[in-house]
C-alpha cells in the first residue's frame, strides 16, 4: 500500500490544496480553493496526473490565451477570466475533435483522416480572419464536403437543419436533375417525410416515388382510384374518423 502524502498547502496550476476532504471512494481526495475562490473536492490522482488545473471556470486557459481571447473579441467577466465567445469555442472544438485522440468524438474525425488547417491549428487568428464571426446565434460550423477537411473554401456558419441535411449518413435521391435528402424532397414537394419513406421503404423509385399525388398533410389512402386522407374521407363520408383509421389500420376495408 502506498505511503500517505500529504497536499496540504500544494499547488497544482490554479488550484492549491486546502485540507484532506473525506473519502467518497478510492484513494484519498482534497479540498481545493481555485484563483477564482471557487472551493471543490478533487482526488489525489487527478491532482497528481493534470487532470484538475482549475475548477473549469476557465482562469486556467493561461495567460497567453487569455491574450490571444481578448485581443480577438472576447468578452472577460473580470481580469484574467475570459468568456469565450462562439467563434473562439468553434475553433477549440474542432482542435480537439481533429488531433486530440482522448476527445470524445475523435473517431468520427481526426481519427478518419479529417483535419485541421495548419494555419488554424495554433493561430484562432487566422481561424476568425478565413471563417468570420456566425452570423446568428444558433449557427455553428459545418463542413461543406462531410468528406474534406476543416478548411479555407470547405467550411461554413450552418443552422442545425442545414447540417442535418449535410450529414453524411444521409440519403440522397436524385430526380430530374435534382438531389437532395428526404426531408428536403418531402419539404419540397409538401408532403410529410413519412410517406416518401414508407414508399421508399416499400421498393418505389423513381417515378412511383415521386408518383403525382394530392401531397397533403396526415395519412393518405387510395379510395377507388382516389388519392386522399383519412380526415377527408371521414369528412365525405360521414363514417367516423376513429373508426377509418381503425379500420386502416387493420386493413380492412375502409367503404
């Protein structure tokens, strides 16, 4: 068993240790107090090995990126403890998705071959020069090519839909000359995605995909040659909605 040691009065980057905290697993943990004032209880191991420098309110980003942060627009909360802004939090997260392997989505990017530009990598000047500052708030940046790599002419400010439709698991259908996903054909066409998915799902390419119809909104049926929905057959008919949609469906006959 290895000796005890005390931390007592130790710093470790923007923490020093106050007093021994009691023991809430294995190993022993501490009282710490960050530059920031904030108080936490951190184990000895992760003191030991670097992995707690400060208690993440981001005093210990380091003198140098404070700079690099304010000099480039960042907002500061007080001396010393900036606020990243979305630009700056962009350029972080794809440095690490890129070339660090221990980041959590590492595999879906450095870890296939994407990469960073060299000139991006250490400079977020550079980065903010060639990308600029979102245009709204909710947009964040997206790959152009899912294939290519982060950078200049392969990278853009999207909103979540539009990376959605981006997104390389995606399904493209080309028809007459056009290609897109299948919630930009149903949103095209007016329909809901659902019914072209259970056509595809059902074999139909093509024209029978994109067969002429009445695209409305809710489930469509075929009544003697008649494309229409369950509300509107209820509605001429007089029968019941409830009961056409049971009888839809346990497919019985709907008239």
């Amino acid at each position: 068993m290895p000796a005890f040691k005390d931390l007592t009065g130790q710093r470790f980057g923007k923490l020093e240790v106050v007093s021994r905290a009691p023991a809430r697993s294995k190993g022993a943990f501490w009282n710490v107090k960050c530059d920031c004032g904030v108080e936490k209880v951190i184990s000895a191991s992760s003191l030991a090995r670097g992995h707690a420098r400060s208690c993440g309110c981001g005093c210990g980003v380091g003198e140098a990126a404070s700079r690099r942060m304010l000099k480039h627009g960042a907002t500061v909360r007080k001396v010393g403890t900036p606020v990243k802004n979305k630009a700056y939090l962009c350029w972080t997260q794809v440095k690490q998705r890129c070339t660090n392997p221990n980041a959590q989505n590492y595999h879906r990017y450095g870890g296939r071959g994407i990469t960073m530009h060299s000139d991006w990598v250490e400079d977020f000047a550079a980065f903010l020069r060639d990308v600029g500052e979102p245009p709204e708030p909710n947009m964040t940046l997206d790959r152009i090519d899912n294939d290519g790599n982060y950078e200049p002419g392969n990278v853009r400010w999207a909103t979540r839909k539009e990376q959605a439709n981006n997104r390389s698991t995606n399904l493209l259908i080309t028809w007459e000359g056009k290609t897109m996903s299948m919630s930009q054909w149903a949103e095209h066409l007016g329909c809901k995605r659902g019914l072209l998915s259970g056509r595809w799902k059902a074999g139909l390419r093509g024209a029978e995909l994109f067969a002429p119809a009445k695209w409305v909104r809710g489930t469509t049926v075929e009544v003697n040659g008649e494309v229409t929905t369950i509300h509107e057959l209820a509605a001429k008919t007089g029968i019941p909605y409830v009961t056409l949609k049971w009888r839809h469906k346990h497919g019985r006959p709907l008239l």
